[in-house]
C-alpha cells in the first residue's frame, strides 16, 4: 500500500489548518495558499510551526 510521505503531510495538515483558522472554503482560494505552502516548503521552510506564521505573515 502507498503512503504519504511525511512532508506531504506536514503540507496538507498546514494548509487545512491554515483554511480552517481562516474560514477558507473557495477552492481557487485554498489552491493559491496550497502553491504559497509549496513555495515556502521549496525555498526550505519545512516546520509547521514555521510554514505556518509565515502563512499568517502573508509571505511569499
């Protein structure tokens, strides 16, 4: 059986919370912030503590 790997799902845990706190329900929506996720993860911020306060910090 396929596994997640476990960044993909420190990513997705990020995201999904990030849209909750946010009330993010618009699908476009959640995809831009899912591409802002992966570029912070790409450029090395792979902590969720981190991804996420650069998420309410609006970066990328």
């Amino acid at each position: 059986m396929w596994r997640i790997p476990p960044e993909l799902d420190v990513l997705i845990k990020v995201l999904n919370d990030y849209c909750a706190r946010q009330h993010v329900a618009d699908e476009d929506e959640r995809e831009r912030i899912a591409v802002k996720v992966m570029a912070l993860f790409g450029r090395g911020v792979s902590d969720p503590v981190l991804l996420s306060a650069e998420l309410e910090r609006g970066s990328v």
